[in-house]
C-alpha cells in the first residue's frame, strides 16, 4: 500500500490527475463526466481522493481482500459470481449451517 495513490507508480491516478498523457488510460465515463475539461476532471478527481474512504469502508474491504472476494455493488458481485460460478461475498468463517447452504450446493 501507498500513502497517496501518486505514490503508486503503475497507477492510472496520474493520467486521471492530468500529471501526464497515458495513451494505454482510457477514461472512465463516470470519470469523464466529472467536468468538461481534462483539468476540470482532474481537479474533481483530486478532491475525491482526498475524501478518503470512511472506516466502515475499508473494514469492508479488508474483509474482501482477507477472504479472496469480490468487493462492490450487488449488482457487480452477481455478475462476478455468475461468471466465475462460485460464491462471492464475504462468509462467516468455519463451514456454512446446514439453514445457510443453498439447494444448489453453495
């Protein structure tokens, strides 16, 4: 991990920062519609960044990462459990309940 995303330096943070032209960084269209301007967007960019994430966040995402799972919207982790065809959220640990299993076995 990094103190600051500037930090890392295979990150496309630099080319969304509008701190060099990265031709392999496609944008985002949640990012493009951040300001009409490349430096309009970086500057929203910036600010979003330093908002941070709040504990609750990255108590979640910690335990995404501790168990191998997918980390975002329901909507993404049932794309991302239909494709890979496993569970993909965060499970208590030991083997599930007899009441917790699916009738598909999961």
């Amino acid at each position: 991990m990094v103190e600051r995303p500037e930090h890392h330096h295979w990150s496309s943070v630099h080319a969304n920062l509008a701190l060099c032209t990265d031709p392999l960084v496609t944008p985002h269209t949640g990012f493009l519609k951040m300001g009409d301007t490349r430096l309009v967007r970086a500057d929203a960019y910036r600010t979003w960044l330093k908002q941070g994430v709040s504990d609750d966040e990255l108590i979640a995402m910690r335990r995404h990462l501790q168990q191998e799972r997918a980390f975002g919207s329901t909507r993404f982790q049932a794309m991302v459990e239909k494709t890979l065809g496993r569970p993909v959220n965060v499970r208590r640990p030991g083997r599930p309940s007899r009441a917790e299993i699916k009738p598909d076995g999961t």
